[in-house]
C-alpha cells in the first residue's frame, strides 16, 4: 500500500482529482475508514463534542488528543493522518506552540498537525513548519474561537471578512502549509480561495468548488442525531440501527433466547 503524503495531495490538486478526508478518533473505526479509502483521517478537536461530551472543542487537552491520535496512528496504513493542535496549546506563545506539535508528532506518530487561524498564530506556524513539521491550515468558522463570536453560523460573508480570510490563506500558503480547511463560508468564497492558492484547499461547508471535502465521520453515518446543518449528508442513519440491535440484545436476554445451545461451552 502507498502511504498518502503530503505532496500527493498537492498532486491531485492539480491534477483536479478531489482529496477525501474524514475525522477518526479510535483504531476500531480508523481502520475501517482507511480500508475504505480515504485520502486523509483527521484527528479532529471535534473529538471534545463527539467523544467527551463537551458543548465545544475548548476542553480537550494535548494529552487527550495525543491519546486519539496514538490510537488512529496505529490503524491507518494509507491515509496521510492529520492531527488538531487543541486551544491554548498554540495560540499563546511560539514555543508553546512548537513543543504541542512536536509532542504530537513524536508520541503519536502521525503525519501533520491542523490548527486554525491566520495571522495571529503566524509565528507559531512558522515556528512549528521550521522544525519540518508539516501544517494544515484551518480558516472560516473556528470552533476554538466560538466565544468570540458567539454562533456556529456561516461565516465570512461580509467584504472585510471576507477579504481577511483570503489574505489569511496567502499568508499560510506563503509561510509553507501543505493545505486548509475551510470550514462554513458562501461557495462562491470557497471557490475564489481554491483558485487563488496552490494548496489544496478542504471544505466543509464551503461549496463544491474547492479541491476536497471533509465531515466529522459520526455525522456522516448517523451516529449524531441532534447536528443537522445544510452541509451535513447522513450516509446511514447507524443511531437507529445501533438502538435496533442493542433493543434485540435486550429482548434476547430478557426472554432467555441468548446464549443458546450452541452458544455456551
Ligand atoms: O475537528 C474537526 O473535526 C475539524 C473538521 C470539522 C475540519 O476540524
Ligand atoms: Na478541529
């Protein structure tokens, strides 16, 4: 099997073949969804909501992260295997910020790290990128700045915003990231940032015409059943089957029928 890499991805890119990517937190489920094919596996911060509970991706800690992605790491044969710088382990001060990612990527293993915004972590980014690791950018809506804007709505649709995010992606282009993320902004938006730079650039909620697309792997199978915004598609709705199986499980051993005869020593 050929590991995806960084510079594949760029490859594809150009030649305009979309990059896949999903989130994993586990080995049971990374293995699955990198047998299927998946170009890139992000270990996302969104493992704070669909793993720990949480109401935002604040909570989860480095060493947290560095649990998801140890156990991801271990599964994933193709994917190139991205994982989230969580808040308050980059944002402060560039030192910081290199020794999150080098812990990442020594006690992980894994292939990149992601971490959002533009100018104002920039000398972080540098920082991180000239100790050779490998940065996925992540613009548009920023989970870890929620309370700064208070709403998960769409973002950037006003001129100035809309101008700072593209001047944000040259500027991580420039410093050296291999990719972003565009999370939640107009397609057209999407688009017009896609042409402007030569990464590739990954969508969620961002339109069709950028050069990949991302989804948090339990909305895509229906494991959530509460998140529903327009860019979401439910592949399966695994949440009514999971509660079918486990409600016949309960039948079974309530009326006697598991284990049966040829299921006991
Ligand atoms: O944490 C996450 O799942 C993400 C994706 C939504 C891009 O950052
Ligand atoms: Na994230």
């Amino acid at each position: 099997i050929r590991k995806v890499t960084t510079h594949r991805l760029s490859e594809m890119k150009l030649r305009g073949e979309k990059i896949s990517m999903l989130t994993a937190y586990d080995y049971s489920m990374a293995q699955l969804v990198d047998e299927a094919g998946i170009d890139v596996i992000l270990v996302g911060d969104s493992a704070s909501n669909v793993m720990a509970g949480n109401e935002t991706t604040l909570p989860i800690t480095l060493d947290q992260m560095i649990y998801h992605g140890t156990s991801v790491v271990k599964a994933v044969q193709r994917a190139l295997v991205v994982v989230d710088l969580p808040f308050g382990t980059y944002q402060g001060n560039s030192r910081e910020a290199l020794s999150s990612a080098i812990r990442i990527m020594k006690e992980t293993a894994a292939d990149a790290v992601k971490l959002e915004g533009g100018k104002e972590v920039l000398e972080s980014v540098n920082r991180i990128l000239s100790a050779g690791i490998p940065i996925m950018g992540h613009l548009g809506l920023m989970p870890q700045s929620i309370h700064k804007f208070g709403t998960y709505t769409v973002r950037a649709k006003e001129e100035a915003e809309a101008e700072k995010l593209i001047s944000d992606a040259k500027l991580l282009e420039d410093a050296g990231c291999f990719a972003i993320v565009l999370e939640k902004i107009p397609a057209k938006l999407g688009k017009l940032v896609a042409e402007e730079v030569k990464i590739p650039v990954i969508g969620i909620g961002a339109g069709g015409g950028v050069d990949g697309q991302v989804l948090v792997i339990h909305d895509l199978l229906g494991i959530t059943q509460q998140f529903s915004p327009r860019f979401l598609r439910r592949y399966h709705n695994l949440a009514a089957e999971i509660k079918g199986a486990v409600g016949n499980y309960i039948t079974d051993v309530k009326s006697q029928d598991f284990p049966n005869e040829k299921e006991q020593y």
